[in-house]
C-alpha cells in the first residue's frame, strides 16, 4: 500500500454485504476499495472514532427533486440550483447514487413539474458537466400509462446514456394505490392546494376517460421501448393478483410499493424485487392506508428501501429495520439500501465494501438513534 492516493480509516465498524467487522479498517486507493481488515488499522490511518463505515446509500425512486424545483404552487426556481440543492441534501443523508425520479407526461391544466422532465434531465447534466454534484446522479422515468403524450415524451428522454429504470404507474382512481376514492380525495385535497369536490369529479371523470382510451396502447409501447433499449422496468403499487399477472408478462424487475401482501407474495415467488418506501419503516406505517414495509420484511418480502419523499429516511429505515424484525441482521438491512439496488439497475461496480469496488463510502454516527451521516466518499474523494 503505497499510493499517494491511499486513504485508511481505522476504529470503525466495518459494515460488509454479509457481516459487520466490530472492530477494523478500510483501505481504498484510486477511488477504488483496496483491502479491509479487522483490529488496529495500518499506520497512517484516520480515526473514525467507531463509528460504521458502510457503502454509500444507493436511491431507485426519489421524487425529492421536485420539491427543489417548485417549492410553492406555481413558483420555478432555477433549474441548476434546484439540482445542486437537492444533491446536496442526499450526499448529507448518505445517498452517494441516486436515480432521480421525473414524471414524463403532460396534463392540461397540471401545474408544478408535470411535462418537466425535459428541463430537469438537462439541468442535471449541466450540473454533472460542471462538477457541481456530489452524489453519482442517473434518471428514472417515471411514466404514467394513462396520459396521451406520456409515450411521445419518453422516447424524448430514453436514449440518454444515463437513464438506468423505467416505471409503470396508473393514478387512475379506482386502480391500485388509490382502489378507495376518498383517500384519493383526501389525498387531491393536501397536495392540489385544496381542490373543491366538483374540481375533483372533473379531474377524475378526464382520468376515466385518458385510462379508457389510452392506457392499453401506451402500456405496450413503453414497455416495448423499455426493452428494446434494454432499461430494466418496475410497476408500481401492484395490488391485485392481474397486476402481478401483468408485471411477469412485462418482464418487470422491480415493484414499487405493492399495496398488499397477496400483491407482494405472487411478486415474490415470480423473482421480482420488491420496493418499499423508507418513510412506511420509519413512521410505522404507510401514509396512504396501504401495507406496512415491515410486516413485508417479516414475510422476507422486502428486498429494497427508497426514500421516496424523505432522503434522510433511507438510512434511518435501514438501521431500523433490525429492531423491528430481529431476524435481519445489520449486514442484511444495509443491503436493502446499497447491493440490492445496485444489481437491480446493472450498478455492478458499487455497493458493498469488497476490494475492487468503488470507494463510495460514509461514515455514520449514531446517537439516541439517530443517524448522522460525518464523512461521504465518492470514488475516494471525500464529497461531504
């Protein structure tokens, strides 16, 4: 070990894919991991005051951006600083790869970011382009079958080199997450900035009709697009036993956020990985009345975390998880939200700590259980 590249950190726990070392330390040169070893770290090392050493958090679904872009109804703000903001955010929740969710469809009379993902696709590269970004920044078109222009607007975005995962989603009322259509209401209520129930049952009635005449057709042309552009696919809120039905014969790798267990269990036993939302870990629970993560990671249905609207719930979530199933360990947990994702997007290179792999690393502290992520590396260069 020789390079004057080389970093060390020694006093740590160490956290590998399949155990956690107590008491080590890592070496990675390069931007690569070298060799990792347990005791008195070699000389030169810096003291990481025991606290874990794990792979940076690698995010799938995370609409978070947009939060950065609007921040009231009807405010825009730059672009490109909407992006580093918002970069900056995930590197301090220990996201060190992120697919940045954008909604690829347009609306009438939809405000916010609907019909943005154009902007924002560009307004990352510039940002990526000028060095700007701390966290390793890729795309996750998110598109919503129903809508007329959604398949227009994808073949827009899908030759980018950077998009890596392609969603499924149908918001029509009756479907899916939404079956019950007060908590749909409910949901329209908090979020549309108090739509009236005659706005409602116009918005809905227009949803009825896009579903009626657009959603078959759409459907197969995305999912011809995703695969012949080889993008791995994930369906979003499966609920019945025809959506899973449907996942198989698409090919999907991923669901997102199954509403039930009889959704997750046929996903399960078909070699889909399962998607659950960080946030339903940390609050006990989903916010919209459908099933809980962890009663899925009882079920050893769980595979991976998204922080989904919360960055700072990934790592919460993770370590969490084994208080509340104990038969998943720290190792186990940690995967959820580092290796996992990154087989299911073809991010071989990164996540797990392994000699070879990229030298994405954070160093946590934890203190009355709460995590504070101190140090992000990225390929070996310290980020945050």
């Amino acid at each position: 070990m020789t390079s004057k590249h080389e970093t060390i950190l020694g006093n740590a726990r160490i956290v590998l894919a399949d155990r956690v070392i107590e008491h080590g330390w890592v070496a990675f040169v390069d931007g690569r991991i070298a060799e990792y070893g347990e005791g008195s770290a070699p000389a030169g090392s810096e003291d990481a005051g025991g606290d874990l050493i794990m792979p940076g958090l690698i995010e799938l679904h995370t609409d978070h951006l947009e939060m950065h872009y609007v921040p009231r109804p009807k405010v825009f703000w730059d672009p490109i600083a909407a992006v580093v903001s918002y970069d900056g955010q995930l590197a301090t929740s220990g996201i060190t790869t992120v697919l940045d969710s954008l909604r690829v469809w347009r609306e009438d009379g939809a405000e916010e970011v609907d019909g943005r993902a154009g902007v924002l696709a560009e307004a990352i590269t510039s940002a990526r382009d000028a060095n700007l970004l701390r966290a390793d920044h890729f795309l996750h078109l998110r598109c919503e079958i129903p809508m007329p222009s959604v398949v227009e607007e994808a073949k827009e975005l899908v030759d980018r080199p950077d998009v890596r995962l392609m969603s499924l989603m149908d918001h029509t009322p009756g479907q899916r997450q939404f079956r019950d259509e007060v908590k749909l209401r409910d949901y329209y209520r908090g979020k549309g900035g108090g739509k009236t129930d005659a706005e409602l049952d116009a918005l809905f009635e227009k949803r009825f009709a896009y579903q009626k005449a657009y959603a078959a057709t759409n459907m197969r042309q995305i999912v011809a697009l995703a695969h012949q552009h080889e993008i791995p696919l994930a369906s979003h809120d499966d609920t019945t036993e025809e959506n899973v039905a449907d996942a198989i014969k698409d090919r999907v790798s991923v669901a997102e956020f199954p509403t039930t267990m009889e959704a997750a269990r046929g996903l399960h036993r078909a070699g889909i990985g399962i998607l659950m939302g960080a946030p339903n870990v940390v609050r006990g629970g989903s916010h919209s009345g459908n099933i809980a993560a962890v009663d899925l990671a009882r079920e050893g249905l769980l595979d991976i975390l998204s922080s989904d609207y919360i960055p700072s719930s990934l790592l919460m979530a993770a370590l969490q998880l084994p208080k509340h199933v104990p038969a998943i360990d720290l190792a186990s947990a940690i995967r959820t939200v580092t290796k996992t994702p990154a087989e299911a997007v073809g991010l071989a290179d990164r996540g797990e700590i392994a000699p070879g792999k990229r030298a994405d690393l954070i160093r946590v502290h934890v203190a009355r259980d709460i995590p504070v992520v101190r140090s992000v590396w990225r390929e070996g260069r310290r980020v945050a």
